[in-house]
C-alpha cells in the first residue's frame, strides 16, 4: 500500500534551519507530486510547498519564499523540507501528502506528521 | 487569495443526527473542493474531492455537493467515529487553500 513515513520531531532555536524527511513507498514515486502542508497548534491548515519528484520542479507559497528548499532524492524515494530562519511563528506539525492521482491536487495519503518546535 | 469561511465553527449532535457542514469561497472554485477529515494527533484524511466523489474506502453516508462559491457536506446519519474536525480545500486558485475548519462534536 502507499506510505508516506516522515521523520521524528525536532526541536530548534530561532535562526536555525530544520530538515524534514518524507519517505515514500509503493508506488512509482516519480509519478506524483508530493506536498508540504503545515498545521500550527491547535490552528488549521496551511500550504508550504510542493515538488514534482520526476524533474525536481518546486513551487512555493509565497510566504516561504527564499527560506523554503523542497528537495527529491529519487534512488530512497525520499523527499525532504528544509525551512530556514526559523521563528516561533514556523512552530507547527509539517505534513508530506501525496496527490491522489497524477494531475490532481487533492491529498491522499498523508504522512504521519512531524512536529517542529522552535523555542530559544 | 481564494478565502474560504465555513460554518458553523462546532457542531453538536447525536448518534443518528444529520449533520450539515458548509464552505464559502471568496472567489468561484467551480467544482474544485475537497473535503478532509482530522482527528486529534491524526493527519487528514481525504473524504470528498471534485466536490462531490467520495474518496476510496468513505462511507456513503459522506457526501458533497455544490459549485461555484457555495459547497456542503452532508454526514447522514452521524456515527460515534465521526467525531472530527471536518476541512474544505480549493485548488482552483493558486495559492491553494484551506477553510478554518468546522468540529463536530458527538453527543
């Protein structure tokens, strides 16, 4: 079945940078686009970014531009997240999703999640 | 920004109850909305996209409807297991966009 394994919290001083995992398996993982999704505590949802796994093309919310790099590593069928300068307001729980069928904007899977605690 | 507002904020039925959820886009989506259901500690979970198809593996008792600016999800007959917060999603506009989220609670 298709999965989609994140790596475990981390916890990070303002400033710093984080990097996620988001690794991938059964099925083509150049085949579908794979999403960044955000949720701070207690709060809704919000788009970060995505990848098209097969040329490495990214597209970022605006709001992330220039500290957002969204990266592919096709041999693991692993991508990864890395959010720079990170402030207390970047606290949240960073989702990798799939899209449901290829063309398709709609999320399904998910991964599990992985919280990202920014704290001096 | 495509804003979507849904309502009500909570709500509070009972094993049984119909439960209608609603979505309000600031701009017309057509028909490209989904819907998306998360429990405490979970990730979501696709319920209805293309506003109206039912994801695999949903139960019929979810289900979708409307067009343009104006979207519901209807819960026929609620189930202890559905207590959640519900979310629409549009993808017609870029960036894309989630609404605030509605939570229904079970009695």
């Amino acid at each position: 079945q298709v999965q989609l394994v994140q790596s475990g919290a981390e916890v990070k001083k303002p400033g710093a940078s984080v990097k996620v995992s988001c690794k991938t398996s059964g099925y083509t993982f150049t085949g579908y686009y794979i999403y960044w999704v955000r949720q701070a505590p207690g709060q809704g949802l919000e788009w970060v970014g995505r990848i098209n796994p097969n040329s490495g093309d990214t597209y970022y919310a605006q709001s992330f531009q220039g500290r957002l790099t969204v990266t592919r590593d096709t041999s693991i069928s692993t991508v990864y997240m890395e959010l720079s300068s990170l402030t207390s307001d970047d606290t949240s729980v960073y989702f990798c999703a799939r899209v449901r069928a290829s063309g398709e904007t709609w999320f399904d899977p998910w991964g599990q999640g992985t919280l990202v605690t920014v704290s001096s | 920004e495509n804003v979507l507002t849904q309502s009500p904020a909570t709500l509070s039925l009972s094993p049984g109850e119909r439960a209608t959820l609603s979505c309000r886009a600031s701009q017309s989506v057509r028909s490209y909305l989904a819907w998306y259901q998360q429990k405490p500690g979970q990730a979501p979970r696709l319920l209805i996209y293309d506003a109206s198809k039912r994801a695999i593996g949903i139960p019929a008792r979810f289900s979708g409807s409307g067009s343009g600016t104006d979207f519901t999800l209807t819960i026929s007959s609620l189930e202890p297991e559905d207590s959640a917060i519900y979310y629409c999603q549009q993808c017609s506009d870029w960036p894309l966009t989630f609404g605030g989220g509605t939570k229904v609670e079970i009695k």
